[in-house]
C-alpha cells in the first residue's frame, strides 16, 4: 500500500456530526405516480454528501427496551435511586410527570420536555414499570408538541405522505386508536388535539418514521425527518444512509449519479425475497413495490427467491409473474410448474428451521450442517440461505472455537467463497457503497492475510516464492483498501464503524507483512 493512500485514508472523518451542507445539490419534485421524492441538480460523485437532515422527532420504537427519554440509555425499571444511597440506581423519577429517567440532568433535557409538558399538565401518572409498553405515545406526545412549540417543523410534519385510514393493516389502525384513547382520554388533552389529529400522526409516524440504529442492540429508536423522509424507495437504491451519533441522517451517493436522477433507499431488507420485501412494505409503509428488481424474477441475476426443482436436477423454480402474490412457479430449466403451493410451504418450513438454529445458538458446524441439508431445497443465493451464510462467513476464524490461525485450508476457502459471494450479491443489488460489501470485504482481507501468514511460515518446508508471497500482500492490501474506502462514512458507534477503525489498524499488518517477506528472502 503507498504511503500517500495511506495518508489519503487518514485525512477521512468517519464522523459527520458537524456537516455543512453550503449548496443543495437536490430538488424535490413531484410526479403522479411516485409523489414527492429527492432528484439530483447535478453530477454527484460516489460518498458525496446529497442530504444531511436533524429529526423533527426522534424517540423510543414500541419495541424497545426501557430507554430514558433523555439519553436514550437503558434503565432499569423495577430500581429507583433513593436519597443518601451511595450508588446511583437505575432511574429516578422526573420531578414533574413521574416517568422514569436515568437522572435528573434527563429529567431536564429538551429532550424530555414535549411529553413532560403535557403529562404534567393532565396530572396524569403512569406506573414506572409499563412505560415502555406505551412509547408509541411519546412519539405521537412529541409529534403533537410542534404544533405548539414549532410550527414550521409541524407543518413540514404535517407534508409528509400519511396512509388511507381505510387500507390500513388491521392491527395498525387497532394500534393507532389506542394511542388516541390515551391521549384525548386518559391524558385529558381531547380538548387540544382531536382524536382524528392524533389518529393521522400515528399514521404519518407509521409510513414514514426511519428505525435509527445505536450502538446497544437492545435500544430501539425512530425518527421522522423533514426531507429524508421523502426519498423514495427502491429495491436497489441509489443512496447510502447513515445515522449519526446525535441521530442526524446523512445520505450520499451509492455511486455516481448524474444531474435528474432519483436518489432511493431501501426501506426493506436487501437480501430478502421479492415476496418477503412488497409484503414488508405494504405493512410498514402502505406501498406496493413495483421496482425493477421486483418485476425481475431472478431479483438482477441474484435468484434469491429461487427454490430448487423438484424434477430436474439443474433447474430452479422462480414465480412466473414476480409482482402477482398468486402466480404460479416454473423451473428455470424444464419450465414444469411447481406443486400449488410449494413456494409457501418451503419458505415456511426453511424459516422455522432459520428461526430454530438461531434459537439454539450458531456455530460453525450448526450453519454447515443448515447449508448442506437445505441446499438440497434452496437456491445457494436464497435469502435464507445467505442469512445463514452471512453469520458462518462472520464465525469462521473470528471466535473462540474457530480462530483465524486455526483454520484449515477447507475452511479458509470456505470463508473466501462466501466472501465473494456476498460481493457478487451487494454488487448486483447494492451497487456502490454499502455496508455488505464493506464487512465482506473485511473477511476476505482476513482470509488472504491469513494465507499469507500461513505461506512466510512455511517457508522451510514449502517452496513459496517471493513474487507469490508478495502477491498475496498485494490482494490483501486492495481488499483492506476497497474496505477501507466502503466503510469510511460508517459512525464509530455502530458495529461497521467498528471494522473500519479495524481496518485503518490493519494497515501496520500489511507493511509489516512486507517487511516480513523481504527480510526472509535476503
């Protein structure tokens, strides 16, 4: 690796807290079919900033564990902090509305302030140990509270996409009139927000809330943003989202973009089936995906949908009309049509063996022993199957049991066919810059660094040559670089900020590799 790369890559700030934004590059426009949504005013590069955008409101998703409302820490509900105790115990509770915090600095943060205002006002308390059963009504608590304290902020609020209340899931309109009980009944505000105008923000909150991810697995957060929100989605997306340390959002460019060109994201997981993704968004966003990928039955040449033929041995079942939930499926090869129902039945069934395997602990010969019974059903790129391939390529060599210098020359290949079968998958369904492809870039790094370990060591006993050796450097420093350069924009909070600080560290590795080759070769 040259010296002035290196430099180059420490000069990088993984962090972007402090963003500038000068110039929009972006526009919003509107069309019929899509709605509002963000296009480009000119040439982007790959990684350049389009939008940096502050939440109108961030806050604990319902299925979070008990956080407080100021730090987003977690506390412990059933222990409270007492006076003259020495130690501080997990919560206190807030002065004014009694809800549980994890001091009193966050029992005054602004944070705090939008559901402490109101509940204080009503008099009305709530028992410390079901508060986290009810944060769909701090959110929609700290929706409500623009609309007195911020009105631009409301108002963008009130411009974003809401769900017809008549095509809305079942159990999300259930959910949605309990949140209106309690606030106009049981919290006594009736008289200043409508049970109509409550039931729309949980509506907006639902089709357009961002899940925020932190550093504890545990946390769950969401958060509503004023132009970040209106980016459209696509199943191949043309930006790359992170959320930062203070919760702003920042999007840029996957890869290079031109002037007019929509900017999307994901909202699904990437590596699930056509099936798995339109039936997600229905339910979370209230839209049916149309994209290309999706009309597409081989998913762009990945077949993650595909299920393996039951009368020939080379062939593959994919849905004959990829966007009707009812189509029929046909082999690849024969073109003989799969058993009515078939489809469903395996994904059932190989989901439960997924959600079993988990249950019981991975482990390196628990994912083989997955991937050799269930190749007999799936596709390779199956989306169960690379669940289950992304945590074996992940285990190998990075635990206890399955240590990087133990690993045999079957498990080090092993390891470096499923790296690039990741790569293969992100580059056709996540071009550019994506985190998949970051942290599959790391494990391959890994295994050649390994190879290259294993080659100076047995120097005296096999007949490696210094050009091999140093070839070997030389793929493992480009691998490490293209990591490098894909994870780069990764907060340091999260688990790839984590394996790009990793792979910064890495670096000495390969100059110290060099140095190795050239001193057993003089």
């Amino acid at each position: 690796m040259e010296v002035d790369q290196v430099d180059q890559v420490e000069g990088v700030v993984s962090a972007v807290e402090n963003l500038d934004i000068q110039e929009k590059v972006y526009r919003i426009a509107e069309t019929p079919d899509v709605g509002r949504h963000v296009v480009t005013t000119q040439d982007i590069d790959q990684g350049e900033v389009i939008i940096h955008d502050q939440p109108l409101v961030s806050g604990p998703a319902r299925d979070s564990e008990p956080v407080c409302l100021g730090c987003y820490r977690l506390i412990d509900l059933e222990n409270r902090y007492s006076a003259g105790q020495t130690d501080l115990l997990p919560h206190i509770l807030c002065p004014r509305c009694k809800w549980p915090m994890c001091s009193e600095s966050c029992a005054n943060s602004p944070r705090h302030k939008p559901e402490c205002f109101f509940l204080f006002q009503s008099g009305c308390r709530v028992n410390a140990c079901d508060t986290d059963s009810i944060y769909d009504v701090i959110m929609v608590l700290r929706c409500l509270y623009l609309k007195e304290s911020d009105q631009s902020a409301w108002i963008a609020f009130c411009s974003l996409q809401t769900p017809d209340p008549a095509g809305m899931d079942e159990e999300l309109v259930d959910r949605a009139q309990k949140v209106a009980n309690l606030i106009c009944g049981t919290f006594k505000l009736g008289d200043r927000f409508s049970r109509e105008l409550v039931f729309e923000a949980c509506g907006r909150l639902e089709t357009n809330a961002f899940e925020i991810p932190v550093g504890q697995s545990s946390v769950s957060l969401q958060g509503v943003y004023e132009v970040g929100c209106m980016i459209e989605h696509n199943c191949i997306p043309s930006g790359h989202r992170t959320f930062n340390s203070d919760l702003s959002l920042t999007i840029r460019a996957a890869y290079p973009l031109e002037e007019g060109d929509s900017v999307s994201l994901c909202y699904t997981d990437s590596l699930w089936t056509t099936a798995q993704r339109r039936e997600h968004l229905v339910y979370s966003k209230d839209f049916i995906c149309n994209c290309d990928r999706c009309q597409d039955k081989t998913e762009n040449g990945t077949n993650i949908s595909g299920l393996k033929c039951l009368k020939c041995p080379e062939g593959f079942y994919f849905p004959v009309s990829p966007l009707d939930c009812a189509s029929a499926w046909s082999c690849s090869q024969c073109n003989q049509q799969a058993p009515q129902g078939y489809n469903e039945l395996a994904e059932n069934k190989v989901a439960q063996a997924v959600a079993k395997l988990e249950e019981n602990g991975l482990s390196v010969p628990s994912c083989q022993k997955f991937i050799k019974t269930y190749g007999k059903v799936l596709h390779p790129n199956h989306a169960h199957m690379l669940d289950v391939k992304y945590s074996l390529l992940n285990l190998l060599g990075n635990t206890e049991d399955s240590k990087m210098e133990n690993l045999t020359e079957e498990e080090l290949n092993l390891k470096e066919d499923l790296a690039r079968c990741f790569l293969n998958v992100s580059s056709k369904i996540l071009p550019g810059i994506s985190r998949l492809k970051g942290t599959a870039l790391f494990e391959l790094y890994l295994t050649v660094r390994q190879r290259v370990i294993l080659s100076l060591s047995q120097l005296g006993t096999v007949n490696h040559t210094k050009e091999g050796i140093m070839g070997l450097i030389g793929a493992a420093g480009m691998h490490l670089q293209d990591c490098i350069d894909c994870l780069q924009y990764e907060p340091e909070h999260r688990p790839e900020g984590q394996v790009y600080q990793h792979a910064l560290m890495e670096r000495q590795t390969i100059i110290n590799l060099i140095q190795q080759t050239e001193e057993k070769f003089k």
